[in-house]
C-alpha cells in the first residue's frame, strides 16, 4: 500500500508541476464529492453503533472515545455547511454538544 501511494503522490507532484492549478482544483471537487457522499446522519449513526460495540460489547472505553472524538471534531471544524449538514446540526447540534461535554 505504502509503495502505490509514494507512487501516487509522485504523479501527483509531477502533475502539480505543469498543471498546479488544475490539480488544486480536482483535489477541491474530490473532497467535496466525498463530503457530500457521505452524510452526517450516516456518519454518526455508523459511529455510536461501533463506539457502543466497543463500549458495551468490548469494554473498550478508549476505542469509544477514538470513534466519537473525531466526530465531534468534524462538527467543530465545519464551515460552508451543505444544507444536509445545517439540518443535521438544527436536529441533533445541541444534543452532541450536551454529550460531547459528557466524553
């Protein structure tokens, strides 16, 4: 894995070289592809079921915590919300906070 990614971020570099702007670009509408891919809901609802799995199934406390940090941490960071994400946060934003001040 590790061999196709030096590889990859070469082609990468090399494209960046001629075509800088053109790369930039691409790697903007991938990530936003990716962000509006893959919803919120979908996100959190994948995420306290293996974060209760790991609490509940394998007393994993610190597995729980590295499940659910990172979403909440998503949360925090976000600007530019897509209107998904607001209604996500209108919906379940104040009952995250409330339980991310329990982690």
């Amino acid at each position: 894995i590790e061999t196709r990614r030096t590889a990859a971020l070469a082609v990468l570099n090399q494209l960046r070289q001629g075509c800088g702007k053109l790369v930039d670009q691409a790697q903007v509408v991938s990530s936003e592809l990716i962000r509006v891919a893959i919803l919120w809901h979908e996100e959190w609802h994948g995420g306290l079921e293996d974060a209760s799995r790991l609490y509940f199934g394998e007393h994993d406390v610190e597995g729980l915590f590295d499940v659910l940090y990172p979403l909440h941490e998503k949360i925090a960071k976000k600007t530019n919300l897509s209107m998904r994400e607001k209604s996500f946060l209108d919906a379940f934003g104040v009952d995250l906070a409330e339980a991310k001040r329990w982690l």
